[in-house]
C-alpha cells in the first residue's frame, strides 16, 4: 500500500498568497512531486484550541485573519471544498488514540492553511480538513496527534503541518530591510536540519532546553507545533528531507521539510 510523505511548511507573511516567491515555486514544486491525494488534512499555528479541533464544513470559508495589509489581499479567496467525511475520520482516530476531538462545521481556512495550499493546488479541487493546535499540551502532544493519524497517509491523505522553523515577529519588524539573516535563526535551523536528519526525534521534542536559540526563534511554540504533527503522521521512524531553505527578512526562517518513512 502507498504511504504519502508528510510535509512541514514555513509560510510566511501572507503577503505570500500575493507573491510568495521562491517558498511558492518550493511548494508548487512538492505538489507536482505527489500523486494528487484525496484530501488534505492541515495542520495550522493560526487556530489554536484546548482540545484537537477538525473543520467540519462541506464549503469552507476564506478567513482574513489579519490587520494592516493591502486591500489585494482581502480579495482573494481560496474557496476549496471540505470533507466532513475526512473530520470524521480524522476525530475517530484521534478518539481511539484516547484524545478527545470535536468538529467545528462552521470555521473556515486561515491564512496558515490557505496560503500555502493556493500555490500548492491552484484549482482548489482537493478537499481540505484543518486542525487545531493545543500550545498549552506541548511538543509531545502534537507529536502524538500526528502518529494517531498517520494511517490517513495510507489512505490518500496529504497531511502537512504549517507553521515556521523561526517565529520571532518582534524581531522580523524591527530587523526590516536587514541585508542579513540574524544569527540565531541560521543557528536554530541548522540546529533542527541536524537533529532531525539523526532522527534525534527526543532532541527536537525538548528543543526549549537543546536548540541554540531556541527562546528567541520561538518566543512561544504554537508555530512549531505543526512540524510535530507532520513529524508523527511520517511513521514510527520518519526520514527528514529540508526541501526548502530560505529566509525571509532576518528573522523568519522559511525552511519546508518533507518526511517519510524509513523502508
């Protein structure tokens, strides 16, 4: 049987959805590498719950979950369809990993989900489930939620984690127009392509206490989060592949990461 890789996803300002550049081409690239899955099961830092949360809708709306940008990017919409029968599938999992899922039929898309996925399927004609995180249940959690669903990737689930390598927007607005990537974001990621590549999987879960850094890339953990979810969903012994490497401004890393498991 055929297993999808997993993908993690730096994704930006979402400026991105107008131009995303380099880190659009990138996962252009990754879409055009796959067969086209079934469905897509997101997992974005921009919906944060107490409890594993899964989008419910047939008809999924475009949300705008930002201030300040230009009047362009209000108007775009990324209308792709849901599955109700994925969230089902996806909350039954989770229930018979002991968590406890709900389904929201009524959110839409942020832009941690949409963004990315505009690039990646232009056509919007693959439907879409979106997760929540849980930042106050940590690392393991979320390592956990990923390995619950890891079956999906049998079954023609493209499950992807979007979120940052570096988040750190103090340092982003302050360091604009900077000619230089600041140095603990270049250390950070080194630090994570290292470990990973290891299948030091411990080593990532305690990034707090190991990685250089590790404070100031992520001031707070909801946009780390989703590269556990796919890190789990992989399998048991993931292989880590960086497929994209770049940042954006000084402070963001925008790395993307491809998992699959080990033969």
């Amino acid at each position: 049987m055929t297993r999808l890789p997993t993908l993690f996803l730096s994704h930006g300002s979402p400026m991105h959805a107008v131009d995303a550049g380099g880190a659009g081409q990138a996962w252009r690239a990754l879409a055009d590498s796959l067969p086209k899955p079934r469905a897509i099961l997101i997992a974005s830092a921009h919906w944060e719950t107490a409890l594993p949360m899964l989008t419910g809708a047939a008809k999924l709306e475009t949300i705008h979950d930002f201030g300040g940008f230009p009047a362009e990017l209000y108007k775009i919409r990324y209308d792709a369809p849901g599955s109700p029968e994925l969230a089902n599938e996806a909350a039954a999992l989770l229930r018979a990993a002991d968590m406890t899922p709900s389904v929201n039929a009524c959110r839409g898309l942020d832009h941690g989900a949409w963004v990315p996925l505009k690039w990646m399927y232009p056509e919007r004609d693959v439907p879409v489930v979106q997760l929540s995180v849980q930042p106050h249940l940590g690392t393991a959690h979320h390592l956990a939620l990923g390995r619950a669903l890891a079956p999906l990737t049998q079954r023609d689930v493209l499950v992807i984690g979007s979120g940052h390598v570096t988040h750190n927007l103090r340092d982003w607005s302050t360091s604009r127009g900077a000619s230089a990537t600041l140095p603990y974001v270049t250390q950070f990621a080194g630090w994570l392509e290292q470990k990973l590549e290891a299948r030091d999987v411990e080593a990532v879960l305690g990034y707090r206490d190991q990685a250089p850094g590790a404070a100031r890339a992520h001031p707070t953990d909801e946009h780390f989060l989703p590269l556990f979810v796919a890190l789990g969903a992989a399998g048991p012994t993931p292989v880590a592949e960086r497929v994209y490497d770049a940042t954006e401004g000084a402070a963001l890393a925008m790395d993307a990461y491809r998992f699959t498991q080990a033969a």
